[in-house]
C-alpha cells in the first residue's frame, strides 16, 4: 500500500485532483448546496479507495472499506429521491 500511495504522491497532478475534488465536494454538503453534485463528485474517489484497499490491503481492507462506505451509502440514501428523479428510475 505504501509503493501505491508512494506514485500517486509522486505524480503531485492526481493528488491536487484528489483533494480539489475532495475538499469541493466537503464544502458543497457542508453549505447544502447542490449536495447531488457534491455525491457525484465524491463517488469515484469512493470507488477507488475501497477497491484499492480491498485489492492492496487484505489485512485491514474491511474495516477502512466500511468506514468509508457506510457513510457514503448513508449521504446517498438520504438523497436516494433526488437522485432516482435524476437518474430516470422515477417519473
């Protein structure tokens, strides 16, 4: 996980990316405004570090995946008629 961690630092270009997109999305939930946005902003940078630790920290992967999961899925069930009038599950 270290080496993982390691290159990313090394690029500098995504981790500013990361953080751009982490601290826009904290200040837009936050404020409450436009916290669809904020939820689509932050699903990708879900999806990578649960799937990388799950892939490069077998030890401890379950317990940082559901750390940040359960919070997300909770962000999202919160927000779940919004996003499903969005997403045309709804009409």
């Amino acid at each position: 996980m270290g080496q993982f961690l390691k290159a990313l630092e090394e690029t500098n270009y995504l981790m500013t990316v990361v953080k751009i997109l982490e601290i826009t999305s904290g200040g837009l939930l936050l404020l409450n405004y436009l916290p669809l946005l904020a939820i689509y902003f932050l699903a990708p940078l879900i999806f990578v570090i649960v799937s990388s630790q799950l892939i490069l920290n077998r030890e401890k992967a379950l317990g940082i995946s559901l750390v940040t999961l359960i919070p997300y899925l909770i962000l999202v069930s919160t927000h779940y008629l919004d996003l499903s009038l969005i997403l045309g599950l709804r009409s």
